[in-house]
C-alpha cells in the first residue's frame, strides 16, 4: 500500500471550519469495487432505529474484499503515511479495539451534526483523526448525503463533500470538529458505502486534547 500513497496526489487541505484534508483515488479502484460487493446483509449489521443506516465493527462478517480493505487502511503503512502529512506523530489505530467501522445508508437516511468523544474510555488514548473512504460508484450531488463540517450557518454547512466513490476525507478528531451528514436522496437500492477508521495517539506523547 505504500506505493500507492506515496503515488498519490497530494491531498486537498482545508483549514476551516477545522483541519481536514480531502484525497481522490488514493486506493486501488478494483479493490475498492471489490468491498463494496463485500458488504454482509444489513440483518447482521447494527441498525439505527427508524433510520436506513447500518453499522458493524465485525469484520469477521464482511466478505473477503472488504475485510482486506479494512485490514489495509488499519495497517502501519498509512498511520506512518497520515502521520507525515498531519505532522501528528505516534499516529496509530486500533484493529482489535475502536478501530472504526464499516457503515450503509439508504434513501431517508441523515446523521445530524455531532461532536463524537476523542478520548478513549479505557486506555485514555486520543482519537486524534478519522478517515472516511467511500465505496458507491456513480455517485450525484443531488442524491446528498454529502459530509457536512461545522456548524451550520443559515441552514448550511461552511464544508460540503460529495461522497464520490474513491474518495478519502480525513477530519481532525477535537471537541470542535462538529460534522455531520446531509439527508441521502439517492433511489432505493442505492446504498451509500462508507468504510470509517480512526487514528489515536498516546496522550502522554503530545499533550493534545
């Protein structure tokens, strides 16, 4: 995977309403194809009540190709690559802990703006970062549930991204890092494939809250 990275583009940084960067085709767009058809039946998967959206940190459910996808983005190869270009050292994640999850949605489907908890409850580590890669070819700006940064002003986010199929989003992980996702209109049976992984670091290590 490393030459992949190190082939990559650089990435899109933006520093408002927090630091986030934005890369496209950053990963092999077979593979990427590949887990999307790896997904495990949404009746295995964590639901949200009264929302289409789904949830799992089971790997062990996934098919081949998604599971090598997580195995790869959770691998030292890009916490070393993610750690050069923040400039965050000690970056790691956390296979057999929190290390993120793999996520469906469907038509209806929204995630309010939230601000979710950067520290973990039982090693203290800080979640410093989270990168979400999208899987859905063929994505639209009308079907929504593009990613919203900050907090809205006059009904709107200051930072919309468009789910774009080999997109890869990393936002920082702090208590103002507010996001969430716009209302997904996309036709039924579009799923919305999002693969989210985290990266911590030893608080000890940078003081960093």
């Amino acid at each position: 995977m490393r030459r992949q990275l190190d082939a990559a583009h650089e990435p899109c940084f933006r520093a408002d309403p927090f630091p986030h960067y934005v890369w496209d085709g950053i990963l092999p767009a077979d593979a990427l194809r590949a887990a999307a058809d790896a997904y495990p039946d949404t009746s295995v998967m964590t639901a949200k009540p009264g929302i289409p959206r789904w949830h799992s940190q089971d790997r062990h459910l996934a098919g081949p190709a998604l599971r090598d996808l997580c195995e790869a983005l959770l691998g030292d190869d890009l916490a070393a690559f993610l750690g050069e270009v923040t400039g965050v050292e000690g970056l790691h994640t956390e296979p057999e802990g929190d290390w993120g999850s793999y996520r469906l949605a469907g038509h209806g489907a929204v995630h309010h703006a939230h601000v979710g908890s950067n520290r973990h409850p039982e090693t203290g580590r800080l979640r410093r970062y989270s990168l979400f890669t999208y899987l859905t070819e063929g994505w639209r700006p009308e079907d929504g549930g593009w990613l919203e940064l900050g907090e809205p002003v006059d009904g709107a986010a200051p930072a919309r991204i468009m789910p774009s199929f080999n997109r890869s989003v990393l936002i920082e992980t702090t208590s103002r890092s507010l996001h969430g996702v716009s209302l997904l209109r996309a036709p039924s049976p579009v799923l919305r494939r999002t693969v989210t992984v985290h990266f911590w670091t030893d608080p000890a290590a940078d003081g960093a809250a």
